[in-house]
C-alpha cells in the first residue's frame, strides 16, 4: 500500500471531546487518502464510556481504510459472529487538557448495511448510499431518507426497541422528510412493506408523531421485504454467525490474544491502585491478579519451608488463574510480581535465603510488559510514613535495578493517580498492545 496520507485535525470547539476531534481528524485521513467513508448515525458513548461511532466504508477500500487505522493506531478488536461490523479502538490524550484526561474512541467499520439480530439481513445497498451521501456530504451523514431508514431498521431488526436518544433523531429526520418524496438506496429496499404493512409514508408520520409501537410493529413486514428474493443466503449468514458466536471462546483461544503487564515498584508507589485503574479504563478486556510473594495472609509455621511452600502455592494458582484469562483474550495486570525477590548480587543474604528468593522469583512467567515504578524516597516517605527514608532509598535500588531489554520500562509515579494512569495506559497500548496512542492538540474535554 502507497503510505498513508495525513491532514491537518479540523478545528473543534472548547466542549469538544478528545475522542470527537480524533474522530473528525480520522475522518479527513480517510479522505485524503481517497477511502469513501460517511457516519452510520451519529456517536455516542457506550456503556464503557468509548465514543462509539459507525463508519460505512466502500467495499472496495475495506482493507485499505484498516490500513489507515492500524497506522493511526487502532487495534482491532475480535468481534467473531458480527460480520460485516469489525471493531477498532484507540486511546487519545488531550495535550491541552489542563486535567491529561485520556479518552477512547472505537469505531464500528463496515462496508454494506445489514440488519437482525445477527446481521443476517445484507441490504447489500452501501455502494450506492455512499454514491448518494458524498457528493451532497462529502465524508458527512448518510442523505437524511437513508439516515432514517439505517437508524429504523437499527431499531425495529436490531434491538427491537427504540431508545430516547434514537426517539429524538427519528422523529427530527421524520419531521424534515414529511412531505417530501425523498429516495434512497436503503429507503428504496423498504419502501413498500408488503401489502399488509405500513407503507413508507406510514412509518415516517408515525415517527413524525412519535407513534414508537406501530414502527415496532412492523418488524416482521421491514424483514420479508428486505429478505425477499434472498432467504436461502439470510438462512446462511444467520447460522454462520450464530455458529461464531457461539465458538467464540474456542476461537479466542485459538487466537492467544492476551497479554500480561506486571506493576513493580517500592511501598507507595501506587501500585493496587493502578492496576485497579488499568481494569476499568482499558476497553479491553481485563483481569488483576496479585503477583506478590507476601500477604497478611501467609501462614506463619514453627515448621521451615511451610511459609514457603503456601506462598509457592498461591503462586501457581496465580500463574494457572493468568494463563486461563490470557487464553480467553484478556489482558493480566499482575499487582507486583515475584521477579522482584530475585536474589541479586552483594545483597548480603544467606544461602537459605537466596535458594528461597530463587525459587519463588522463577514461579510466574517473564510479563509482556513490566511496568517498574519510582518516585523520590521523600515523596514515598509522604505516602508511606511507615518506612524510613533510607529503607525506601534501598528498594528504590533494588527495584531499579530490574530495568533490562524493551519489556521493562520505567514510570514516574509522582505525579497524580490520573497522569500516571494516562501515562501507563500509554505504555501499556504501545508496549504490550503494540499500538500508539493517538495525541490530539486541538481538543478539549
């Protein structure tokens, strides 16, 4: 492929999110580098919080517009069973958010219109509603006629329900359409129901008048006249994608997609408190596990070798629960790992204490990424009262002493909890995802 050309972000406004603005900058690489894309309907944020938007791309350009994104920085997420839909997701940091506040955007790519429960009604209509849409409104919405018919048989075939914020866009593009004999790729696919449905000026005056039961009536005449002269490949797409979905744990194992991120660092760094972090603001999918060689919780033995023997234990179940949660395509952020008892040399332990270290330090696998965290012994003495300066000052040593090759990497813990959660996300897409994030100059919060 040629190289992917860019373009300048669009000025936003000082309300626009970071995610908005990096969604319009796509938008005009896409354009620049002559891929046809128009918006679906308009985004919003999902359960998760991730702007999410719908881009109907040419089928033609499919590959070369995951081209462009995977250069962006996008990561594709697994999406078995969802066909034609295939996922992106990337973070995007604000560089003049006075807060640093990181945002995701996650696109929904596809190139046709399609419609059920499983996708398994193909309109095969987005050729042409791109053809309609991008001379009137170049890398914009759909026409106005198709925008509604996409976003009725979103809710009727799709969902079977019609939520508020889909009420109020209804009935304004019903409302615009009124009167008016406005045609359509996808309008022209259901236009005439059948004969005992709603005909098409029907549905648009129930919208109009917020009429939501007699469209969600007339599911079943929207489905035969789309399915009309193709039921045997709508039987085909349906039990194939059912099929998928539900092979999608197998599939996801098959595929090993997760990854491990291990956070080391001395008392009062915030460790616990990242990797919680990391859980609930990375979209993908994400498990902690504590990886340290002591809790509260080790028994204590006038037996030798109990203790050791217990913490040996949790720590193959860690290694078990990590493997498990890795092989079903979620990332391990491990609080701590036993790497950081390794025995290192002229630290003046005793033989019995070096063959303990040893053991424990080789019980969990090497992480994708480890993550060392460090602050100033004065700043860690603040956090942690508990330790004098100079014991803080020794595992400061200790831990820094841990940096060897690409996959450990220090992080600045001084900072507030929210910059050094931006900043590990950062590392984490970019190490261990291995994709950048996007940075975004001209948008704010």
């Amino acid at each position: 492929m040629h190289a992917i050309r860019h373009t300048a972000a669009p000025i936003l406004p000082v309300d626009a999110s970071a995610a908005a603005g990096m969604l319009e900058a796509t938008r005009s690489v896409l354009t620049v580098n002559d891929i046809p894309a128009t918006l679906i309907r308009r985004p919003a944020r999902d359960g998760r919080g991730l702007l999410e938007a719908d881009l109907l791309v040419h089928p033609d350009r499919e590959g070369a517009a995951e081209s462009v994104l995977a250069a962006m920085g996008f990561r594709r997420l697994p999406g078995w069973g969802r066909a034609p839909h295939r996922f992106f997701v990337a973070p995007v940091a604000s560089t003049v958010d006075p807060m640093h506040t990181l945002d995701w955007l996650k696109l929904d790519i596809v190139d046709d219109l399609c419609f059920g429960r499983t996708h398994e009604i193909a309109t095969r209509t987005g050729a042409a509603c791109l053809d309609e849409a991008l001379p009137a409104h170049p890398g914009l919405e759909l026409g106005r006629a198709n925008e509604f018919a996409a976003l009725l048989l979103h809710c009727v075939l799709d969902v079977s329900r019609i939520d508020p914020r889909h009420q109020e866009r209804l009935q304004e593009l019903a409302s615009a359409l009124r009167g008016h004999d406005e045609g359509g790729a996808l309008v022209g696919a259901c236009r005439e129901v059948d004969e005992q449905g709603p005909t098409w000026d029907e549905l648009v005056a129930a919208a109009a008048e917020r009429r939501w039961l007699v469209l969600l009536r007339a599911d079943t005449h929207l489905r035969r006249r789309l399915i009309a002269h193709r039921r045997f490949s709508t039987a085909v797409r349906h039990a194939r994608s059912t099929a998928s979905r539900h092979a999608t744990k197998a599939l996801t194992v098959a595929a090993a997609r997760g990854r491990t991120v291990a956070l080391v660092g001395p008392d009062g760094t915030g460790k616990s408190t990242l990797a919680s972090a990391l859980a609930a603001s990375t979209p993908v999918p994400t498990r902690v596990l504590y990886g340290g060689t002591y809790t509260s919780a080790t028994p204590s033995s006038p037996v030798p070798g109990i203790a050791t023997l217990a913490v040996l234990r949790r720590l193959a179940a860690t290694r078990a629960a990590a493997a498990y949660h890795r092989a079903r395509g979620r990332m391990v952020v491990l609080d701590r790992h036993p790497e950081e008892c390794r025995p290192a040399p002229g630290d003046g332990l005793g033989a019995k204490a070096r063959l303990r270290r040893g053991l424990l330090a080789g019980v969990l696998p090497a992480p994708d990424l480890m993550l060392v965290l460090d602050a100033p012994a004065d700043v860690l003495r603040s956090r942690r009262p508990e330790h004098t300066v100079a014991h803080l000052e020794d595992d400061r040593t200790r831990h820094l002493r841990m940096l060897d090759g690409d996959r450990t990497v220090l992080l600045d813990a001084s900072p507030g909890a929210a910059d050094v959660r931006n900043r590990a996300v950062e590392l984490v897409w970019k190490r261990a995802v291995g994709l950048p994030v996007l940075h975004l100059s001209g948008a704010r919060r």
